[in-house]
C-alpha cells in the first residue's frame, strides 16, 4: 500500500506537531497531571480552534469530514508528546460512531459541542474477564424504555461527560449501543488509577432507564456497532503508541549519543547499539502496522487481520522498546520526573487496553487457520 501523505495530512500533522511541541512542556505536564480530570482544557480548546477535534466528522455538524487515517495521524502527534488529551475517547470511541450510526436527532444535540471543544463524551468498552465485543452489561426492555444494568472498568473520563456510549446485551442475546448520562440515577462512578495517569472510572448501572431515543442504530444492527467501534479504538490506541515509540527511541538515541563511559558514548558500545537497532525495527513495524490498518478502515474495507496484527506490534514491539529505552538510560529512568518514563507508562498503557499482544496474535492464527490453503 501507498502510505505517501496528502498536502492536507502533511499539513495537519505539521500544525498538530507545532502545537504540542510549544504546550507540552515538561513544567506544564506536571501541572496537568496533578489536576482532577487530567487532560490539559487550554490544548484541547487549541485543537478545537485549529478543527482538529471534528477532522473526521462530517461537515454537517461543523466538521470537516476526514477520514479515520486523519484522526491517527493526530493520534501519533499526541504520542510523541505524551500529551493529554482524550482525543481517543471522545473522538474516536464516542463521536465517530455517533456520527456513522446516531440518528440526525443524537448527532445534532451531542458533536457540534463536541466539536467546538466545549463538551465530553466517551465510552464504556471494557468489563472485567470478558471480550469488548461480547458485554456482560443487561439490558431489559420495559415498556418503552431500557433498563441496564452491569458493571464496566476503565471508562475514560466519565465524570466529565455528558453521555458514555455502553454496549449492553439484551435478553435475546442481541447487542445495542446505549446513550447514558454518566449522572442518571443508578450510576454510580468510581475513580480508578492507570499507568498514564488518564482519568478513568469503575462504571456500575443498577437499573438505569434510558429511553428509546438513547440507542445508537439499531438493537438488530448492535453487534456491528460495537465491532465497528471496537475497532476503530484498538487502531486509534496502535496510532498513539506508534507516536509514542518513534519518540522513545528518539530520546533514547539522543541520550546513548551523549551519555559517555571510558570515554566513549555508549552508542559505540555493541551491545547498547544492537539494542537500538532491534528498536528501531520495532517502531517501524508498529507504525507501518499501524498506517496500513487505519488505510483499510479509511475506506471501510473489512481488515481483522491488519487490525489484530497493528495491535500485536503496538504490543510486543510497544514492549520491547519500552523496557529498552528504560534499559539503556539506566537509573535514571526510574525517576517519574524525568522524559522517557512518561514514555514508557504511556506505551504500557497502550499494551494492556483493549487486549494485549498474546490474545491478539491467538485471533490473528484463528483468522489465519480459517482461511483456504
């Protein structure tokens, strides 16, 4: 496949990197992180002001109808910088499907303000010990409404939203996408700490109501619904440990170029260069990965294989180069202050979301195995 940029993306990813680069400073990381919600409010109204929050929505509702490969390519400049925004959970989990399945009624009341960076939403995808794509979450029908009840982990930033998109099992065995203010009664949210100091939160429903109006598409068509999402987020999440790989073997480079013993930087020494060249390697299969799945998407072409092998690399190879860059800085990698710790949190964090390399690479042989000889 041709992954050449056009004059837009190259621009995009120009402007994006500009903006990071100037606002995610080590001094102003800090300051972000130790904030209730977590993600830096001036930078993500800096990206709304830019269009970069409705690049893969369509110009309907104030966007400026992208693709999908648009909105990884902002998700790689994130991982450079380590930045922290929820463009993943708001752009990609929530808005997109709202956009590709909501009907007009949904879509006007929830992405204008979406795009315009003046609210939240996002979505539920993950129970304990259970598929994405397989919820334990009920949902019962009575009367006209919905009631859900379940419970979901790991729900990014559901105290500032203004809807969570929740997947829910009916009792036919059915799936549906369900809309649900995160302060409706019988929800009841609980912080939780993760390895990139993300803001996320323990989701219990007890009897929810939700009207008719809440679901996203239909309950026939919720199976396609949550693949759909599903794979999109698992993409969007190989697109900003690609950024964050390329950055850590940057910095780890620069450092091994610099740092010197018995006189000689320790670039020169065999065993300390073959590891930089195993990373290298590494970040350009989880890129390269990574492009070729988000193409595919682009275009809505069917892609299990790309996907579960670009989820696969962002793991393993994700894995590797982050234990590197640790390994070559020596001890002070240890310390959370300093540059490529942020690094490797972030890309552990993208490991273990949504399944990590093993399961992966069982579905990718399953799909393999599948095929005729």
């Amino acid at each position: 496949m041709d992954f050449s940029l056009t004059d837009e993306q190259r621009a995009i990813v120009e402007l994006a990197g500009q903006i990071l680069t100037d606002r995610c400073t080590l001094t102003r990381l800090r300051a972000i992180e130790s904030t209730d919600d977590r993600y830096d409010h001036e930078l993500w109204a800096e990206f709304a002001k830019a269009g970069f929050l409705g690049a893969a929505l369509p110009e309907s509702v104030g966007g400026s109808g992208g693709s999908f490969l648009d909105i990884c390519l902002l998700l790689e400049q994130q991982g450079r910088r380590v930045a922290p925004l929820p463009l993943l959970p708001v752009i990609v989990s929530a808005a997109m499907p709202l956009a590709r399945f909501g009907s007009p009624e949904q879509q006007q009341r929830y992405l204008p303000d979406v795009i315009a960076g003046a609210s939240l939403i996002t979505a539920a995808l993950t129970e304990l010990d259970t598929d994405p794509i397989a919820p334990r979450t009920m949902a019962k029908r009575k009367g006209k409404q919905w009631r859900l009840s379940g419970v979901k982990v790991t729900v990014p930033l559901a105290e500032f939203a203004t809807a969570v998109l929740v997947p829910a099992r009916t009792a036919r065995g059915d799936i549906g996408i369900f809309l649900v203010d995160p302060h409706a009664p019988g929800v009841t949210l609980a912080r939780q700490e993760t390895m990139n100091w993300e803001a996320q939160y323990r989701m219990e429903l007890a009897d929810v109501a939700v009207g008719p109006d809440a679901v996203l598409g239909s309950i026939a068509g919720g199976a396609a619904v949550l693949q759909w999402i599903v794979d999109r987020t698992t993409v969007g999440l190989c697109a900003i440990a690609s950024g964050a790989c390329q950055e850590a073997v940057r910095i780890t480079a620069e450092y091994a170029s610099n740092r010197k013993q018995f006189d000689k930087p320790i670039a020169m020494f065999q065993a300390v260069g073959q590891r930089m060249g195993d990373s290298y390697i590494d970040s350009e299969a989880v890129n390269l990965a990574m492009l070729q799945a988000a193409s595919r998407l682009a275009d809505e072409m069917p892609s299990p294989k790309e996907i579960a092998t670009a989820k696969y690399w962002a793991a393993e190879g994700g894995h590797r180069i982050g234990h590197a860059a640790l390994h070559v800085h020596g001890g002070i990698s240890i310390d959370t202050d300093y540059p490529i710790h942020r690094y490797f949190l972030w890309v552990k964090q993208c490991e273990f979301t949504l399944g990590s390399a093993t399961p992966h690479l069982a579905h990718l042989g399953a799909i393999l195995a599948a095929e005729p000889a």
